[in-house]
C-alpha cells in the first residue's frame, strides 16, 4: 500500500512491476503504465523500508526465475 500512495501508482502498474525495474539506491522504479508507456517514479523512504521488508519475504516464496516482484504464496506473479 506505500508504495501505491508514495509513487502514485495503478494497481496495474504496481503489479506489473518487475525486480529489475526496483533501483533503491537512487529511489526510484520503472513504472509501464497505461498506453505502454514507461515513466520513472520516485520512491519515498517509507516505500524503500516496505520494499526491502518485503524483498526479504519474496525470496522465500518466489523461484530463482520469477521476475515480478509482488508474487503470490504460490510464488508466481499477483
């Protein structure tokens, strides 16, 4: 839900997000968006904080393979 808020994203969009499109170290995501386009959104600390607690959960459920990065508990894209 921060990530929603924070970087103002469809739920398409977040969804849509896969691992490579993550950079926290500039704090931003590649975000595809309605039409295929693509715009870069900021991520706010909050959002990073939640990403990296999340990340820690995904490696766990998600195989080496899965590229997105909201996965279901069956490991596969939401």
């Amino acid at each position: 839900m921060e990530l929603l808020y924070s970087a103002g994203l469809r739920l398409a969009e977040l969804v849509g997000l896969d691992l490579n499109d993550l950079d926290l170290r500039d704090a931003s995501a590649r975000v595809t968006g309605k039409g295929a386009k693509t715009r870069v959104a900021p991520l706010g600390r909050m959002a990073r904080a939640a990403l990296r607690a999340w990340l820690e959960v995904r490696g766990e459920l998600a195989g080496p393979t899965e590229p997105a990065l909201f996965v279901s508990r069956a490991g596969r894209r939401l």
